[in-house]
C-alpha cells in the first residue's frame, strides 16, 4: 500500500533529523530500504522536493546533500555554513541579508524566489 504524501515527507525528514551530516537523495533512500526494500528514488526526490519547497529542509546545491531546517525563518535568509573537513552544517538566520540581496537582485532586474547563502570553511571543532 502506497503511503500519502505528507507521511512520506515525514519520514523523509525523521531520516534527516537522525543523521548530523547532509545526505544525498540516495542516502537517504537507502536508509529508507531498510525499512521498505521496494521504495524507489523518485518518491524520495518528490518528498525532498515538497520539503525543501516548504521550507522544513535545505538543499545544499553545492554538495547536491539535504539537511532539515532548523530554524523559523519565513521570510528570512538561511545562511548555511559547511565545514569542508567534517562535512557539518551550522543554520543561521540571515535576516539582515535580505534588503542587500534584493538590492543587489534588483539591479539586474533579477527576481529570486527565495534565499539561501552557502559559506564554506572550518567549523570550530576542525580549525581547533
């Protein structure tokens, strides 16, 4: 039997808040194949799709992996930081950004649909 949507996005994202790191579509689907053996990639790329549109998930485009969100951000900037050494991801609001990114949109009649900042470098732990 087929699960609903909702459902599959909610354990899309339980797979997510289990695991520190960012995952790739494919690691969490097979995490997910524990579970359920048939499940296929499709239905985990559209569950990830609805999440990150809703805003409980961020795709990291810069390493193609998922992390959920942490933080309450409606109309805020999600500014990711990566550290390339362990591969976590700290979540901060980024609200403050937003008037200069739209400035800056702006001036090229560039009209974003939404906001997400990637910085990488070294958490804390890794440049101690």
């Amino acid at each position: 039997m087929r699960k609903q949507a909702a459902i599959r996005q909610s354990d899309v994202l339980r797979v997510l808040h289990g695991h520190d790191k960012p995952m790739t579509a494919y690691a969490i689907l097979n995490k997910m194949k524990l579970e359920e053996p048939d499940l296929a990639a499709p239905t985990v790329y559209r569950a990830l799709a609805a999440l990150t549109g809703q805003g409980r998930a961020h795709k990291l485009e810069s390493i193609k992996a998922f992390v959920p969100c942490r933080c309450d951000h409606a109309a805020a900037v999600p500014v990711l930081a990566i550290c390339e050494e362990c591969g976590s991801v700290e979540e901060n609001d980024g609200t403050d950004l937003l008037p200069k990114l739209s400035a800056i949109s702006s001036q090229s009649s560039f009209r974003p649909t939404r906001h997400i900042v990637e910085i990488h470098g070294q958490c804390h732990d890794c440049s101690s």
